[in-house]
C-alpha cells in the first residue's frame, strides 16, 4: 500500500522541518509513505528544509493559489492509493499516525477520514476550547455531517480523481468536498486517535481574516445559510462567557481574560463580515486571506499535553 502525504506550504521555516522528522519517524507497518510539498512561492528556506528532508517539491505561483487548486496540484502528482493532507505548520503527537489515519478504510465505503487536532503552548485559550469542541476524544467511523478538515485528513485517490476539489472557494474546500461524498453515499469517518499538534501563530487581524474567507466559502457552499448581527451578538457572547468559565476553573482567568475577548470577537466578526461581502476575490483580498506577513511575539499560553505514551514523538526544541 502506497499512501502519499501532500503539505501545502508558503513561508513555512519555522514548522516544516518538525512535521517532516515526525514523518520520518512513523511506524507504518509496511505502509510506502511518499511526501509532497506543494509550495506557492515561498521565500524563506521552506523548499530548501523539504528537499532536504526528501520531499518531492510542487511550485505553483502565489497568483495561482487557493487552497482547493493546491491540493489538486499535489493530488495530481501523487501515486498513492490513498492521500493524506496536513497543514505544513503542524506535527504528529504519535508515532502511528499514518496508520491511525489509514485504519477507517478498512470499510469499503469509507471514503474520507480526518483525524483530531490539539494545540501546543503558544496556542491560544480559545483555540484550545475550539480544537476541544471540533476534535473530541471518541471517534465516529459513520459521521452524517460533513464537516472535516484538510490539516489532518485522508481520502481515497480513486474518489478524487472522479471529483477534484473546488478551487475558486476562499476556504472549506474540504467541507465542500466532504458534502458531495456524502450525497454519492460514502461515509466519513472521524478517527480520534490520530493527532496532530497544529500550530496556529496569528495576530487578531489574521483570526479574522481566516473566518472571514471561511465565511465567504459557506455561503458559497451553502447560499441558504445566513449569519445577521444578532447572531454575531449571541455567539460572540455565549462563547466568550463559556472560555471565562473554563479559564475561571483552570485558574487562569486572569491571565487569558483579554486574550479570550479579542480571539471570540475576531472569530465572530470574522464571520459576519464574511457573510456580508457581496463582492469578488480581488487579488488585494487573496494576499489579505492567504499570505500573512505579520508575526508576533506571544507569551506562551496554558497547553496540558494529551496522554503521554511510548508512541508519543519526542520532538528536540
């Protein structure tokens, strides 16, 4: 069995490197692994670490990229069986993650599998609460929703090649992806036990930028589903209230009360932004949505490791 593992990277030095030693050190039991790095125009050391490390580079134009084009580029020059995508800023927790992620197919109707996601310690509070709510700890080999997610996800190459992933969406190309499997009658599977860390480093103006465009892919997606102010109000509020009482239990209230306010108002105005644009992808927007170029130096947030065990990856700083 060949499995081919497809990265879409931009300006990824600081992360690349850790996702591909964890790689490395995967225990496939027989499992052929290949990687492919699909880079839009980087310009830091990114394809340089991946080369280095024996990935097969894919280049594709800044001007070229969405996230849906990316994955068609890297799926297209891959030959596995099966395709397994992860972000390039995130790392296995586990060294059976690939075979975690393959295990679902072993049902013939499975056609997809996503697999859990956890933060680290610069990840914010309420990241941590999304990741938490999104990636529970109980997997679901028979999910009847679409949702997933391309940072931590498998699917059959032989699905893809009769349905390539939509590329003029400004995000969730996977949900998207995912409602059409599930219409064709195939299942999605959520497999818990095949982590990865993802390593979200995002000034207030990137958070929300990224559910800005992911707003816009929704309604894209699904134009009936409508987001008004009042929604914004409500679930900008509930979920605020609900970080405060966590952080409140895990005595960090304090230290995370400012961070939790701006990371819930972002996501949410975010959204509501999104639902409300009306017009098209310029190119000033796709470097807003796609390219970050600001970076900030974060104090190191709460971060409790999941359980620990002799299959947990230990990564040197």
């Amino acid at each position: 069995m060949l499995c081919s593992i497809i990265i879409r990277a931009h300006n990824e030095e600081r992360h690349i490197g850790r996702l591909l030693d964890g790689i490395k050190r995967q225990q496939t039991n027989g499992i052929a692994i290949e990687t492919i790095v699909v880079d839009s125009g980087s310009t830091d050391s990114t394809v340089a670490i991946a080369s280095m490390m024996g990935a097969r580079i894919c280049s594709i134009t800044k001007a070229e990229f969405t996230f849906g084009h990316a994955l068609n580029v890297g799926c297209q020059a891959a030959s596995g069986d099966f395709l397994l995508f992860a972000s390039a800023h995130v790392y296995p927790f586990y060294k059976d993650w690939i075979e975690k992620m393959l295990l679902p197919f072993m049902d013939g109707k499975v056609g997809l599998v996503y697999g859990r996601q956890i933060g680290n310690e610069i990840t914010r509070f309420s990241e941590h609460e999304v990741f938490a709510k999104w990636f529970p700890e109980i997997s679901n080999y028979n999910q009847v929703t679409p949702f997933c997610n391309n940072a931590n996800c498998a699917i059959r190459r032989s699905l893809w090649v009769g349905q390539p992933f939509n590329e003029i969406l400004t995000g969730l190309e996977d949900l998207d992806w995912a409602n059409k499997l599930l219409a064709k009658g195939h299942k999605i599977a959520y497999e818990a036990d095949a982590v990865i860390v993802h390593v979200h480093e995002e000034t207030p103006k990137r958070i929300r930028s990224r559910y800005e465009r992911e707003a816009m892919a929704l309604k894209a997606i699904l134009p009936n589903v409508h987001f008004s102010r009042i929604d914004f109000i409500k679930l900008f509020t509930s979920n605020t209230i609900s970080d405060l009482f966590h952080a409140l239990q895990q005595g960090v209230l304090l230290k995370e009360f400012r961070g939790i306010l701006v990371f819930r108002f972002m996501q949410f105005w975010g959204t509501y932004l999104g639902h409300q644009y009306k017009g098209r992808l310029t190119s000033e927007l796709k470097n807003r949505f796609y390219y970050p170029n600001e970076f900030k130096k974060r104090k190191n947030k709460r971060w409790k490791p999941i359980r620990a065990t002799d299959k947990a990856i230990e990564y040197s700083s």
